[in-house]
C-alpha cells in the first residue's frame, strides 16, 4: 500500500502544470454561449451584459495562458489579443457553416435547431475556435477543445485541419478529420467518413499525411481517404464506403457496388469510376 501511494504522489509531483480538462470544457462552452444566443443559457439582452462577457472571457483566457506558460513561451498579452481578433472572423466562418448544414439538409427546420442539437455545429465550431490557438502555438489546449466536442458528438476533427467556408457535416458520427487534411469551401461529409493517413510512423509528424479535399465534393458515409499526396479534385462525389489512397481530378466520381455472379461464385465488390475531366 504504501509503494502505491508513493508511486502515485511522485506521478502526481512529476505531473507538469496543465488546465484541468473541466477548465477548458468550462471556457469553450463560455465561448460558444457567448458567440450564439441559441447556445447559451440564457440570452446577453443588453449591449454592457455582452461588453461585460467579453472581457471576462478575455481575462479567462489570459488568465489560464498566464497559469500554463509551458503551453506556450510566447507572450500571453499578444496571445490574448490575438485570440480576440481572429475570434470576429471565426464567428462569421461557423455562422456560414450553419448556413450550409441549414440548406444542406431538408430534415433542419430552422438554424437555430441546428445551433442547439446537431453534433456537426458542435464538432465545427469548436475546432474553429480551436484552430484560432492552434496556429499561435498554444499546445495542448486545442486538442482538448477538440477532443471536448469528439466525446460529445463522435466527430474527431483534429484542430490542425485547415477547412474551408460552408463546411458541412450531415449525421456525424464516426467522422475523422486528421491533423494534416486541408479541406476547401462547400464540403459536405456524411457520418463514418474518415480522411486519414496512410502511415502512422512517428517519423511522418511533421509530414503531411492527410487528404486535400477541394472545394464542393460531397463525401458519403464510410467512405475513407487516406494520404498527404491524394488530392479529390472539385466537384466530386465519394460513393458510400469507397476506399481512396489515389488522387481523383475534378468532377469525378466514384462509387462501388456489388457484382452478383451465379451461383457457386463470391460477390465482388468493384469499383466505378467517372470522371469529367
């Protein structure tokens, strides 16, 4: 017993100073019910209210990079500041990713049934705000920002992606999104869909290893693509469990679908392929 209280203190000794998780779930739902009424609690309905808000969440922040310098070395006045600016851009980018899902899906009634029960919002917007840290440096605290709305939704975005306006994820579930993938404008990715790499070697960290999506390709569910080198051209459509490691050029499309053979033979499964271009 004793071994184990002292294996567990020195843990606990070794342990660097990091952000609770509770913390950091705490500030990004803060940020959210800040930016979208519909999530919030209860509506800011007075310009000082959402004055007084803002600069609590400022002070948040400031305060939590300010208590974990290790996540960053960097300045924590400029780090601050710069959250807070990127942060009026980021808004405008999820409110066009509401739009999307909005027009994208027939079954939404309206965007603020969207803000308050699809998984996509949540999983969109926070790695929006994730990302705005990510490209300052700040380690850790955007992948628990992520990984926040992954437990939630069971949407995996990696806050490293770079995507483009109007993204829209319709279902979700299942859904990866790795650190590497660029993604263009007016995407639509449907649930179990997985843009990943096709190695995992630790020597690939600092290598693109994930897919380039461009702009207006619809990926159906299943569907997986893996790669730092292929490239899905514009305009493209990924059938429903399709298996890509290969580039596409644009308006393609590609799907499979099961040869029945007589009897005494397999199903085979093959792929079709169309391409516009």
């Amino acid at each position: 017993m004793k071994n184990f209280i002292s294996k567990i203190h020195s843990a606990h000794v070794a342990c660097p100073k990091c952000p609770s998780r509770k913390t950091i779930h705490d500030f990004l739902e803060e940020i959210l019910g800040f930016l979208f009424p519909e999530y919030a609690p209860k509506s800011l309905l007075s310009r000082e209210e959402v004055e007084f808000h803002y600069n609590k969440l400022k002070i948040d922040l400031d305060s939590l990079l300010r208590m974990n310098p290790q996540l960053h070395k960097q300045d924590v006045g400029y780090l601050t500041t710069l959250f807070f600016q990127k942060l009026d851009g980021v808004y405008d980018l999820i409110l066009d990713d509401v739009e999307a899902m909005f027009e994208g899906d027939p079954a939404a009634k309206s965007k603020t049934e969207i803000i308050r029960s699809y998984p996509g919002f949540l999983a969109i917007a926070a790695y929006r705000i994730a990302h705005i840290l990510y490209q300052q440096e700040v380690m850790l605290i955007p992948r628990m920002m992520t990984e926040y709305a992954h437990g939630k939704t069971g949407i995996d975005i990696h806050p490293g992606a770079k995507i483009g306006r109007r993204f829209c994820i319709d279902h979700g579930t299942g859904v990866v999104i790795g650190e590497t993938t660029v993604i263009g404008d007016n995407v639509k990715v449907y649930q179990g869909v997985t843009l990943g790499a096709l190695s995992v070697e630790k020597v690939m960290a600092d290598k693109k290893r994930h897919p380039t999506i461009e702009d207006a390709v619809v990926i159906y569910a299943g569907a997986t693509i893996l790669g730092g080198e292929t490239v899905i051209g514009a305009n493209s459509i990924i059938g429903g469990n399709v298996w890509l490691t290969k580039s596409l050029p644009p308006d393609s499309k590609i799907y499979y679908q099961a040869k029945m053979y007589q009897e005494n033979t397999d199903n085979t499964d093959v792929f079709i392929v169309k391409s516009g271009s």
